[in-house]
C-alpha cells in the first residue's frame, strides 16, 4: 500500500496559527523575570484542525492489535477492554491529587487495598507494593527489598542469578543495583540445569530471579527442588511475573517456593501497553519481607483507608507519590469483571491456545526445538530465516510480527493469548506458511513481490540509522 | 444466559477441535508437569467489595466503579501543587490518548509496523530538546523522581565518579526515591542544605570536589522559588563535575531554558503537558543531554532515517545500551516506559505553540501566582517567607494557624489548600505552601483570601 510521509507538525507551522484558547484576564503584568529572557523554543504553530489530522494521520501508520493479532512471546498482547478506560477516567479517579486529605480519596484507597488483596490470592504472597511503573521498576523494587532484607540480617550477599534465558531486564535490575551478575545454565530441554544451579548457588548468592513458565514457554517442573537448593543455602527467590498468565488459578508463585514476585499488570491484567507504557509491575513478598516494603502501603481501619508510612524496615520509595494509579484502576476493575472462575480460565485458554498452534505449526513442517512438550502460554519455532519470514509477514500479510530471536538467535517466540479467536490463530498460521512457502521457493517470493504492501515503509535501513543518528529536528533558521 | 468468560471467544466447539489436535482429552492434561503437590485445588478467594460475587457484569461492575469514584472528591479548586500539577487538559489530548493505534500498541521494536508511534516520539523528543536547549532526549521514563536517579547513573559512568550532591530544596520524595536506590553499590550522596528557601551555595562548594560526579538542584524548587543555576553550574564546571537542572514543574521550560544557565543534563517530569494529576501517576519522567553524552543515556530514543526505498523513516536508536540486547551492560533496566504520556506531551505543546505556552506559563501561573502572594501575605496574621526570591507558581507563607487544620477548614469551603510544609520539613511547622495555575483565577483567589481572612478572625474550630 503506497502511504505517504506524514510531513512533520514542525513544517506545518504558519505564524498567526494556534489552536489553545485561553481566558482574559484583568491582571496587572509585572516583570518578574527579565533576567531570564528565553528565545522561543520553537514548537509548532498550528491549528487544532491541523493537529487532529497530523495524529490521526500518524496512528493510522501504526498497526493495532485490535485489527491483528498481536502474538509478540513474552508480551502478552492481549484485548484491553474499552470498559477499563472509560472507568479509569472517571473525573473522581483522573482528577485527584496525591496530597489530599485522606477523608477525600476513599475511593482510590478502596481500589488499592482490594487489588493489593487480589494479587495476595492470585500469587500466594503476604502483601503487595503498587508502587512500581514497569516490570522492571519491580525487579529493581524486589532486589532492593531482598537486600535490605540481609543487610538485616547482617549477612553480606553480593551476587544475584539468573538463568541464561532470562529477560535482559533481569541482569540489567541486578548490576544497575550494585549487585553481580551470573548466568545458569539452561539444559538441554529448556529448563534450569539443576547441576549447575547448585554449583553456582553459594552464601554469597542473595537471590535466584526466575521466570516459570520460562522464556522458552515452558514449565519447569523441578521447580520445588529449585526452591530447595536456593532456600537451603538461605537465599530468595524471585518470580518474574512476565508469564503469570499461564498460570493463574492453577498454581501460585507462593506455593511454589518463591519469596518476591513482580506482576506485570499490563500483560496479564488487560491493561493496555500503549506504546510502550504506562505499565505497572506490583511486587509481592512472603511475610517475613513484609516489613522491607516501600511505604507508604493501603490499610483499613475500622471501615476508613489510610496510608501507612510506618514500617519498620521498609526499603523507603522508589517513585514519587504511590503508583500509575491510572493503571491498577484498570487491572482492579479486570480482576472484578473476571473472577475466579474467570481468571483460571483465561490461562487455561491462554495455554489451550498456544498448544494448538505449536501442534499445528509442527505438522506443517515448522520446527520447535522444544515441541516436543506441552508449552504453557508461548511456544517457540526455530527458523534459519526469521528475519524475512518476520517481514514478509507484516509487509505482505498484514501480520504483526512475534518476537524474534529470543531466548535464542533464530527463534521465533509465539504468543496468542487467549483473547483471539480460533479463526485468527488459524489465519496467522495459514500466513506463516504461505510466507515460508516464499522463503523457500524464489519463483512464489516473486509472485509475493508483485502483492501491495501493508506496512507504510519497505525494510528500515537500520545500518544507517544506528551508525548516522538523527535524534531531533534541527530548527530551521 | 451466556456461558463464556468475559472477552474470551473461545466456544466449546474451538476447545474440543484444539485439544483434538494437540492430542490431549482435557485441559487440565496441559497443566500435568506442575509438581501435584504444588497445584492450586480449589477456587481463587477473590472477596467482593460489594455484595454481589465476583464475577460482575458490565453494568454491576460500572455501576460500582462509578460508587468508588463519587468517594473520591475532585471538585474542589486546588491550591495545592507539589510535584503534582492541576494545569487544564485540552479536550484533543485525552481524544487521541484513547485512539485504539496508539493505546494498544507494543513498544516500536518493529519500525515497518509502528511508523506512527516512532514519528510521534521523534516529535516530541525535539520539542522537549527545544524546550530545554539540549540535543537528546529519551523517549520517556517513569516519572521525575525515577529521571533523577537515572541522570544521576548517566552523570556517573560519564564521569567515573560515584559522588553525587543535591540539595535539600529537591522536591522531598525525590529525594526519599534517590536515598532508596543509592543505598545499593558503591555511592556517597551528600545532601546540601537550604538558606532562605534555595540550595545554601556556600555550603554545595565546601561540599563539591574532584570526587562529585553530578550536582543536582531543582530549579523552580520545591518552594516554587527559582535557583542560582549559573553559579552552581560555574561551581560544578570548576570541578569537571556535571551540573544537572532537575525540573519538576515543566511549564516553567517556556520562561526559563535551562542551557541558558549552563546546565549538562535536564532531567524531570513533565505531567505539565497534559497528563493528568491522576492521584500522583502515570506522570512522565525524561532526560535530555548533550549529543556528546548520548551513549549513557537511558531509555528509549528514536533516530530519523530511511526505509529500502529511501523514503524517510523512524526507528530506535542505540539498542546497544537498552537491556534486551546488553542485559547486564544495559545503561539502565528500563523497558516499559511512559510513551502514552509522551504522546499527550507532544498534542498538548502542538496546541499551546509558543505563544501560547508562554502567556499560559506567564500570565496564567507566574504573574497570577504573584498576584496570589501579594493578596495573601497582606492578610492579618499571614506573612512573607523566604522573600527577595524569584518565584514561578508556587510560593511559601507563614500561616497563623496549624496547617492542617486549616487545611481541614477549607475542605469545608471546596477548597484543597497547599501543603503543609512541616509533613517534610518539621522545621517548617505554618508554613504553607501554595501553587497557582490556570484552573485558578483572579476571582478565586480573592475568594480564598475572603476565606483566609474571615477564618482568621474568627479563627479555627
């Protein structure tokens, strides 16, 4: 499809153009701040007619999960329900400042303490922060925790692990805290190597971050001798919560042995990702890391909520004020809508649906290095071309593309969540094979070539853009 | 009635054709290779908070929500700021944050399928560049206390040095967030005291060296008053030391650009331009450097440049510091940020312009925040602090009653009141301090100094 170039708001600047209204006013100016005489800054001078049809023109540039399946493994794509935000931005829940008087603010308070509670039950923790933006904010949130936890116990632990497979934020969290790295093996089958683990998991190892099911889509079942060696040698466990959604209602963090667990409330609970955020990542601890908690937290008190910055051992804060309160109105309300029947069924149909497509993708050739077990909510393809079938999909078939090369060079990490439909599964595998099809015989890749594109550009020249960086838009003159 | 599960469109004939051709007879048979013992065997006990049992329907569940949100009073006038701004949202800004292609989409790490999102962050890291005088700026981050502690790591791996200095009139839970993450690794964080409501400059040079990695001091501050820049900027440039201009009331960028003070590093929030005061989040952190300094920086940036064809294009820059590519190496272990915000941001200042951002920042917050001063300090009882400073919209009085209390009162009156300086300053007990922007006019503020004045005589119940 020939698209053009949105020209760039800045070019659509005509003086004597502006779209803000805003009211007269009797007062009296005074030069308060002639010291300090800016030149101006140069932002665009446009109509509120101009800037409706530049936005409009960019999203439409942008492809949307809600006309394609989103299948990006270990994101979580799923419908965000237009419910959600509509009541999210309720003026008494959009408009509040965080410094009001407790007495006007009930009602946030009430969403946080029951989401607090519902995240208790669904992982099998003893309390939650809302504090943390991101999944990663509650990595970096838990590992604060953790070492608070044996600073206290006057133990010096200096070393965090994960495993080799992990998210790269689960590394970045523990050497941009201070702590050293190191990797564990996975073995041969997707799992950690047991073996190594133990080798690795010494007294000066703090905490082992891990992610079940793992990044391979898989389950690791010794995941109780896992806790064992990691307990048995004092340390905690940490649940990266980027895959809870194959698992709710089946099984809890808790009861499998981990200590910390973070939640990405924008994967598993609906709430949308929005290019890339607000997200939020909750993180819970078991009991005796209760007290380590940031603060302030949400209690109830003979019927009233209030904030309780009195901890005796908490870590402090770490964001201002208490949380994307935006988002955990969202995650609340998608937890209410559900229920607890609800809840278990979105994971079993999570995990039912990726099965599906690993079987079927299986049959028709495609190789799944680890195909030959039941993934959970994502499964994962090898392909010596990824790259172009990636591609070829978006341009070609309208397909967003899944996430490539991870947890491995070539692997191709699928993930359908149970919020599409038999029928658009089925279509994404028909498209995959026929764009296969094209990678393995020159005269369809021709045919295909000749098809109209769906993607607004051809292939990004990333060399140049990596090695010629253009970040802004210099002004013109 | 139906017997499918809320936004799952999965029917009983989809589950038996699935599970035909993965070869398994039931669900649960998916679920085996969890450990038996480790099983969840019952029913999740999600409690209601209503009568009725979770699951609700739509309207039950609408019809709650819209209960919880009456609890929450927001229809006062604020006179209240703190890192948290009521500044009027333009309709066009909340339309287009809730467009399906831009709400729902992933981070752009596929350029061809997310051309819209990469231009808008172009967009919007230029106008913030403008703003500031920098030349990067990161796509976004969480919020300014979150900003802080990263251009304070971003000043360090620049500077090989682990001393940082910030000043006691940074905005105080900014600070508890920077003492929190600095506890971890090898830092010394030295807080600089305050002399009548900025940064004590004799003590920041006893206390700056050849150690300091960064200088941080908020400008306004978070007495709304602005700061000396040039001298701390002279004072950490004597000591190769980088000064960076935390800023946390955005809306001052169109009255004062932070280069002009020789700042290295701005960094803050910017729920000004158009974010929601939202009970304290999402807000919208960001950096903005040099080009010399951009490999440290954090977060997402995106570069202009061009597809196969040569047409223009937009893509992320720099992977190379970001974790999913040099986890352990990764310059910070951000991922999701704030992008949403950073759109809103980007309408809001297209709708202002520069005009209209200036008389917005101008004649809307400084100059009817200075009309405010004047009106409250000449009430009985009331009093000038901290006076021959330069403030923007927010500013500190001596009140004649307890803080709180008042506060309390004017509750009574529709009237969020500022804040009560002793919550973070104990040596600041009456002191209170007050923000004005557009959302309050000349008449409310006579309105309150009616209130104040009245309450005074009458004094608290």
């Amino acid at each position: 499809m020939e698209k053009e170039n949105v020209t760039l708001i800045f070019k659509e600047t005509q003086d004597g153009r502006a779209a803000y209204s805003l009211p007269k006013t009797a007062i009296k100016k005074k030069d308060l701040l002639s010291e300090y005489k800016r030149k101006t800054p140069g932002l665009p001078e446009v109509s509120e007619r101009q800037i409706a049809g530049h936005y409009q023109n960019l999203a439409d540039l942008n492809f949307c999960p809600y006309s394609e399946m989103d299948p990006l493994g270990s994101c979580t794509m799923k419908y965000n329900p237009p419910l959600m935000e509509a009541l999210a931005s309720l003026p008494g829940f959009l408009d509040m400042h965080p410094y009001q008087d407790e007495s006007t603010i009930q009602g946030a308070l009430e969403v946080m303490y029951f989401l607090d509670l519902y995240l208790r039950e669904i992982a099998g923790m003893a309390q939650f922060t809302l504090q943390p933006s991101a999944g990663a904010h509650g990595e970096s949130t838990g590992i604060m925790i953790g070492g608070a936890y044996f600073t206290d116990k006057k133990e010096k632990r200096t070393k965090i692990l994960a495993p080799d497979s992990s998210h790269g934020t689960n590394p970045a969290s523990v050497t941009n805290l201070g702590f050293e790295y190191e990797q564990v093996n996975s073995n041969g089958q997707g799992w950690v190597d047991l073996e190594d683990l133990k080798k690795r998991m010494t007294e000066n190892v703090a905490i082992f971050m891990l992610t079940n099911p793992n990044t391979y889509g898989l389950f690791d079942p010794n995941i109780d001798k896992i806790a064992e060696i990691i307990h048995r040698k004092g340390g905690l466990l940490y649940y990266d919560g980027a895959n809870l959604n194959a698992i709710m209602g089946k099984c809890r963090p808790g009861d499998l042995g981990f200590d910390i667990v973070h939640i990405n409330l924008h994967k598993t609970f609906g709430t949308p990702h929005a290019m890339g955020g607000p997200g939020a990542g909750p993180t819970g601890v078991v009991e005796k890391l209760k007290d380590f908690l940031p603060i302030p937290t949400v209690e109830k008190h003979g019927g009233k909520y209030t904030l309780n910055y009195s901890l005796e051992h908490t870590i402090g804060k770490v964001k201002a004020f208490y949380g994307n309160y935006s988002v955990l109105t969202k995650a609340f309300a998608y937890i209410l809508m559900l229920g607890p029947e609800g809840l278990r069924r979105v994971s079993e149909t999570a995990v039912v649906h990726a099965n599906y497509m690993q079987e079927k993708l299986k049959k028709k050739g495609f190789k799944f290095p680890y195909g030959n077990q039941h993934c959970m909510h994502e499964c994962v393809m090898k392909h010596e071309n990824i790259d172009t079938l990636g591609h070829l999909l978006s341009e070609y078939f309208k397909k967003l593309q899944a996430t490539i090369h991870f947890p491995e060079a070539n692997c191709y990490m699928i993930e359908p969540t149970e919020t599409e439909s038999k029928e658009s599964i089925d279509k994404y595998i028909e498209a995959m094979v026929e764009a296969d099809k094209a990678i393995k015989d020159p005269t369809v890749m021709e045919e295909l070539e000749k098809r109209k594109t769906f993607t607004p550009i051809r292939k990004i020249n990333a060399k140049k853009g990596m090695a010629r960086p253009c970040l802004i838009e210099k002004e013109e003159e | 009635m139906k017997d499918n599960i809320s936004y799952i469109p999965t029917t009983k004939s989809d589950f038996s054709e699935m599970l035909l051709e993965i070869g398994v007879s039931k669900i649960d048979d998916l679920f085996e290779v969890i450990p038996q013992k480790m099983r969840l065997n019952r029913d999740l006990l999600l409690p209601s908070p209503l009568k009725t049992d979770l699951p609700l329907s739509e309207i039950e569940l609408s019809g709650y929500m819209h209960e919880a949100s009456a609890k929450n009073n927001s229809n006062y006038k604020y006179f209240l700021g703190a890192g948290c701004y009521n500044h009027y949202i333009p309709s066009i800004v909340d339309l287009f944050l809730k467009l399906p292609k831009f709400y729902t989409p992933y981070t752009p790490y596929k350029p061809e399928t997310n051309q819209g999102t990469l231009q808008v962050m172009y967009e919007y890291q230029t106008m913030m560049c403008r703003l500031t005088g920098l030349e990067v700026s990161n796509a976004s981050l969480y919020d300014g206390a979150t900003a802080m502690v990263e251009a304070a790591k971003m000043a360090s791996r620049l500077t090989g040095r682990n001393e940082i200095l910030i000043s006691k009139s940074i905005h105080p839970e900014y600070r508890h967030v920077f003492n929190t993450y600095f506890r971890y690794g090898d830092w010394k964080v030295i807080e600089v005291g305050i002399s009548n409501g900025k940064t004590n400059l004799k003590e920041l040079e006893q206390n700056i060296s050849e150690q300091t990695a960064a200088v941080i001091i908020q400008s306004p501050n978070f007495f709304g008053i602005i700061e000396d820049m040039d001298h701390v900027a002279r004072m950490a440039h004597k000591h190769l030391s980088l000064y960076i201009s935390l800023v946390v009331e955005a809306l001052s960028l169109a009255l004062i650009k932070p280069t002009d003070f020789d700042a290295d590093i701005v960094a803050g929030e910017a729920q000004s331009f158009g974010s929601h005061m939202s009970f304290g989040g999402p807000h919208l952190g960001f950096i903005n450097c040099y080009s010399k300094h951009k490999s440290k920086l954090p977060g997402r940036v995106v570069t202009k440049t061009e597809d196969a064809d040569g047409k223009t294009a937009y893509m992320l820059w720099g992977a190379a510091r970001e974790q999913h590519i040099s986890r352990n190496r990764a310059t910070s272990n951000i991922c999701s940020n704030h992008a949403l915000n950073a759109l809103a941001a980007s309408i809001y200042l297209s709708w202002y312009g520069n005009k209209g951002l200036e008389e917005l920042a101008d004649l809307h917050n400084m100059q009817m925040a200075h009309y405010a001063y004047e009106t409250i300090r000449k009430i009985h009882g009331y009093a000038a602090t901290f006076t021959g400073n330069t403030f923007f919209n927010e500013f500190v009085v001596n009140c004649p009653h307890d803080v709180s209390a008042l506060n309390k009162t004017l509750l009574e009156h529709s009237i969020v009141g500022g804040l009560d300086l002793g919550r973070f300053y104990p040596e600041y007990k009456n002191k209170m301090l007050f923000c004005i922007t557009e959302k309050t006019n000349q008449n409310d503020i006579d309105e309150l100094a009616d209130i104040l004045t009245y309450l005074n005589e009458k004094g608290l119940k």
